[in-house]
C-alpha cells in the first residue's frame, strides 16, 4: 500500500488568479520550509515578499500549479519583467523567475520542472533575451534541475548574500539560442 505521499499527483500549470493571492503566498511560505516545526523564520522583509502574491503578480506572471482533481495550489512561481521592481538578478531586459517554491508534501513530482519550463515558454514569448534565476548555493537539488534544463552558472554574478551563509547561486538561460528546454 502506497502512501499519499508516494500516489502519482495530476496537475496543471496556469496563472493564477487574483482571488487566490493570498492562498498562493501562503504556499510560497510554506513551500520555502518556513512552515517546519523549527524552522528559521524569515525578516520582515522577505516575509512581505513570500506573502505578497499580488505584487508579485503585478511584476510580471505569477504562475500556479494546481491539483488537477481538486483545484489545490500546491507549487507557484514569479516570472517577472525585466522593469519589475522586485528583480534582483536581472540585466539587459532579462526576465527573471523568483520564489518557486513547491509544497513539501507535493515535491518531487516534476511540479517545480513544469514550473520552470512554463516560465521559459512564457518569458520566450515576451520576447526576453534570455531568464535568469537565484537560489541559495546549498540548494543542490534546484541547482541540478537548473543544469538539467540548460541554464548556465555565472559566479561573476553571485554578488548578494544568501541568509545562510555565501552568495546566492545565479543561473541564466539564453532564450535566444532557440527550442525549448530539454
């Protein structure tokens, strides 16, 4: 007998609507560990961050991965333009993707990678020249997914600390090189 953790998790990736902002930022939140008995809190900064879906949306795509059976949010991600005042990374009319984030119980699924892929299609259609993303230099997994699509690593652009310690990791995909993500 297999647990609901191990049963197979039928979703669809769309933009989320407005009336589930709030439900989105609570996923961001949780989705970044916050929501583990022990867990490091967040400042207050980046908690207004993590909860404010609706500027996030503003900033570009605010894209949601929902349960296919019951509509659950379960994974989101921010794609935005490069004039979105919360870019960090982004030069040249770069998109940039921030905070995807994935429920603990939901992850490895391939929700995070469909995700990711939906905001390399949709940046490409912006017309973006490429999307560059962060994340924190202990994340491995991420990092992995990261390669496995065809970003590239640019250490000459870890510059901001990341809140556990070194740089935050910087990836870049030249949307210009053509095809879609393998």
């Amino acid at each position: 007998m297999s647990s609901p953790a191990q049963t197979a998790l039928s979703f669809a990736v769309r933009t989320a609507r407005e009336d589930e902002h709030e439900t989105v930022g609570e996923v961001t939140y949780l989705g970044f560990g916050h929501g583990e008995p022990g867990a490091r809190q967040p400042g207050e900064a980046r908690l207004r961050l993590l909860r404010d879906a609706a500027a996030r949306a503003e900033g570009g795509d605010l894209l949601v991965a929902a349960n296919a059976s019951d509509g659950r949010i379960v994974g989101t991600a921010s794609l935005l333009r490069a004039d979105s005042a919360l870019i960090r990374q982004s030069r040249d009319d770069e998109a940039e993707l921030r905070l995807l984030a994935v429920l603990p119980e939901a992850r490895r699924r391939g929700i995070g990678e469909a995700l990711l892929r939906e905001s390399l299609e949709r940046a490409r259609a912006w017309g973006s020249p490429a999307l560059v993303l962060d994340t924190g230099p202990w994340n491995e997994r991420s990092q992995r997914l990261y390669r496995k699509l065809g970003f590239e690593r640019l250490p000459e652009r870890e510059t901001l600390p990341a809140s556990n310690g070194g740089n935050l990791a910087v990836y870049r995909y030249d949307l210009r090189a053509g095809g879609a993500a393998t």
